[in-house]
C-alpha cells in the first residue's frame, strides 16, 4: 500500500482541524491591547472596541465559553463608571476652570490632607478620568475578545511541556468566568420557565448559591480527572540537566527584565536590545530542557500555519504603528485636557487600527472554526 507523502499528511491534518491556532488569537487581541496603553485619544480607543468586537461578532465560535464577550463589555462599563465616581466623589488633581457642580466638601483630619471628599467638579477633571478610564476598558474588551476566540483547552495543548502545569492552572482561570456566565444564564432561564424573578437583588441571591454549588462540583470533578489522567507525573532527568534548567530559566528571565528596562530608558538604549535578546534566548532554552520532565502527548496538536501568522502580524502591526505614532506626534494620541480641547481622528493612526479587522476575513468561519469533541491533553 502506498504510503502518503508529508504534504498529503499535512494536507489531510488541515482537513480535519480547519480552525487558526488559539495562540495566535491572544496575540493578536494582546497586540491590540498594548495599542490601546500607547493612546488615551477617545475616538482611538473607541475604533479598537469596534475593531476587536466586529472580529469577535464574526468569528466566534458557538460555544459556551465565547459567549464571556458580553461579560468583558459590561466589566469594561463598570470600569468606566467606578473611575468617574471616584473623579467626582474624591476630586482629582487636575487643575480646570470648567466648574460644572460644587458638590459640599467633608472636612477630613490633618492626617488625611492631600485627599478630599465632594467639592468642585469641572469638566477638564472628568474628562482626564474619562480618557484614562477608556483606556484600561480598551484593555479589558481586547482581553474578553481573546477569552471568546481561543479555545482555552486546544491552547493548553500548545503549550509547551514545561508550562504545562502552569498552563492548566491559567486555563481553569480563564474559562472560570465562561463558565461563570453559562450558569447563571440557565438558572436564570429556569426560573423565568418557573415564573420565578430573575433580576433585582433576589434574584441575584437565589442565582448566586446553585452557582456556587455549580462551581464547586465542577472543581471536584475537574480534580478527579486531573488525578485520573496522572497529573504531576514528571520524568526523572539528571541533576545536572536540572541545575542548568533552573540556571537558564533565572537568567534568562532576569535577562529580559534587564532588557525591557533598558529599552524603556535613555542610558540603556545602547545594551537594551542584547540583553532582551540573549534573554528571551536563555529563557527558551531553559524552556526546552524543562519540557524534558513532562511525560505527556498531543493528540493531534494544531498546526502554526499561514493564516495564524498573517493574524498575528496584523496585531503587531497595529501595537507598532501606534507606538510609532505615539512617538512622533504625541499630541494626536493623546489629547489634552487643560485647556480642555475637542479630540480629533488622527489619519494614518486610524488606518492602523483597521489592519486588525483582517482576522474577519482570513481565518474560516464560525461553524467551522467549531470543535466539540472530547480530546486528550495528556
């Protein structure tokens, strides 16, 4: 019989997992969020929501853990709120002749000076809060799209095998608010079927404790299958293989935080660089002699193809333009507040968002980016 050659293996492996690298997902949605902390222009911040959620509204798969977008937004809401509360409740340092309300000011001791309660509000206050409370939002949407778009349990599988454990333990954080969401939509469900109250605060007590119960059972359950499957099995390796592992993993770490500092610093721009890259490569290296002590398989792992890296790269492309532009014209992406002036839509910035709705229309569409199916991981 005649045995098929590399390319039809592959050909064949592509048939059957159509759907883009998780991994590529959560970096495509951090790039888009390490944009969002080069700006605090409204109308910018305001293009990278639309942005992540017209890719998340096209691409995300039916299942219950993407259904978490809609959590993400409203955290996001809720973001924003809390920090104009606390602009108005507790003032802010800066300075504007805006009043729009002078609220009654609390007399506070001598030892809390610095802090205020009530008093002038005016607008070039509210509209710094506004700004910087936009951007954190940004942040968290880009975070919730990542979370609706990537397949927590296919990631784990890509990890590598010295993050293994460490992946499981990110993996069950994540898909706690998924499935923290799933279960309170079918309780609630079940009780309006019931003629029962879903909302208000009686609601939410007599929805919160099946929830908890829920989240329980599902720990213990999770913890039998861990324990069923052999989790924490490790191989016996060398001591020596050991130590270098150890010593490579702490360097290389220290190595990328020394390089990170330099990069961001005037005096270091000249051993940034070399010390980032001689970081991230003792890093990997430990990485790899750490993977040594896992003793597990992938089950058909997936494949880092074109379309995971054309993904990606429109991320990065648009986390670099941004910090390009916020370097050459500052005042553009970041508007100012005193005096307090209308924001504009920068151009060519704007453009640079749009290169992150290229996921849209690259990866394959949502049934068949859909996988149901039970697979190992271990």
């Amino acid at each position: 019989m005649e045995q098929p050659t590399p390319a039809q293996r592959q050909h064949r492996h592509q048939h059957r997992t159509p759907h883009l690298h998780p991994g590529a997902w959560w970096l495509w949605s951090l790039s888009l969020g390490t944009a969002a902390t080069r700006t605090t222009n409204p109308l910018l911040l305001t293009l990278l929501i639309t942005v992540s959620a017209y890719v998340v509204a096209a691409r995300r798969p039916h299942t219950p853990w993407s259904r978490s977008y809609g959590a993400f937004l409203k955290l996001a809401l809720a973001v924003v709120l809390v920090r104009l509360a606390f602009a108005v409740i507790l003032g802010s340092p800066i300075p504007g002749t805006h009043t729009l309300v002078h609220l009654p000011e609390v007399p506070l001791p001598h030892w809390a000076q610095g802090i205020r309660l009530g008093g002038k509000v005016t607008a070039e206050a509210l509209t710094f809060a506004l700004y910087d409370a936009l951007r954190l939002a940004t942040l968290l949407v880009c975070v919730g799209a990542a979370n609706a778009l990537a397949n927590p349990s296919r990631l784990l599988k890509s990890l590598p095998g010295a993050l293994y454990e460490l992946g499981v333990a990110v993996v069950v954080a994540l898909t706690f608010a998924p499935h923290l969401v799933a279960d309170v939509r079918r309780l609630r469900a079940a009780r309006r079927l019931r003629g029962r109250p879903d909302k208000g605060l009686r609601g939410l007590l007599q929805v919160g404790l099946p929830v908890l119960e829920g989240a329980l059972e599902r720990s213990v359950a999770l913890a039998a299958a861990m324990d069923a499957r052999g989790y924490g099995r490790t191989a016996d390796v060398p001591p020596a293989v050991r130590r270098t592992t150890a010593a490579l993993t702490l360097g290389g770490l220290l190595g990328v935080c020394a390089g990170t500092y330099g990069l961001l610093t005037a005096e270091g721009g000249t051993y940034g660089l070399p010390v980032l890259l001689a970081g991230v490569a003792a890093a990997l290296a430990g990485l790899w002699l750490g993977g040594r002590r896992t003793l597990r398989t992938r089950y058909r792992p997936d494949l880092w193809d074109t379309r995971a890296w054309l993904v990606t790269a429109s991320g990065v492309a648009v986390a670099a333009l941004l910090t390009l532009a916020a370097s050459r014209d500052p005042a553009a992406l970041h508007p100012g507040v005193v005096p307090l002036v209308a924001p504009t839509l920068p151009l060519w910035p704007a453009a640079a968002v749009l290169i992150g709705l290229l996921p849209a229309f690259l990866t394959p569409a949502p049934e068949a980016a859909t996988d149901t199916r039970k697979e190992p991981t271990t």
